[in-house]
C-alpha cells in the first residue's frame, strides 16, 4: 500500500467543504483506506497561482446555476486528502466521491457544490 492523494477543486464554504470531506470520508471507510492527511489550500502548493485563478470557473458554474443569488461566503480552493491504498482502492473511492457529489447523472442540473477533480 501506498500514499495517494485525492484532489478536488470546489466552489464552497465551509458548509459545503465539511459535506465534500464527509463523503470522501465514507468512501475512504468503506473500502477499508486509511486517511493519513488533509489539507484545503487558497494557493497552489509550490506555485504563486490562487486557487481563485485556477478554479475561478467554479465560481462562474455557480453564478451561472444560481442567478440573482450569492456566492456567501463560498470560495475557491483546493482540497487534498491523502489516503493509504492501493490503486484499485484509490479509483475506487475517487469514484464514489464523485458520483456522491452529483448523483444526478448526465442530466442537466446543479450540483450542491460546483467541482472539478484533478
């Protein structure tokens, strides 16, 4: 087994953020991998990019899904959590997550917080 790392770009707050890291947490529980870290940047680790800069279009997804309404207190960023798995495991519960996310299909619709996975 080794580290792997789960990456997610979000448009969230702290609301939204604290559902995103719940369902990554029962994904990873089910299939039995263990969390080692987590970590949720504003900034790219070892770039000067914001996560404002590159996951601005998030913000555009929501305000495009969401006229008239407000943002809040939501924000680009960037979580990481690094889990003890195998590969298999590891495609396995990135799937999971993403499914959870938007369990809607291909269907047009909005999704609770606008993402993208890296």
């Amino acid at each position: 087994m080794r580290t792997r790392t789960l990456t997610f770009g979000l448009y969230a707050d702290e609301q939204g953020l604290a559902w995103v890291r719940r369902l990554v947490q029962e994904a990873a529980a089910s299939r039995s991998a263990r969390i080692v870290r987590e970590t949720v940047a504003r900034t790219l680790p070892g770039s000067e990019l914001s996560t404002a800069d590159v996951y601005g279009m998030l913000a555009e997804q929501w305000a495009w899904e969401h006229p008239g309404q407000s943002g809040g207190a939501r924000e680009p960023v960037e979580l990481r959590v690094h889990v003890v798995c195998s590969l298999r495991t590891w495609r396995a519960i990135r799937k999971t997550v993403i499914r959870n996310m938007c369990p809607e299909g291909t269907a047009p619709h909005v999704c609770r917080v606008p993402w993208i996975a890296a």
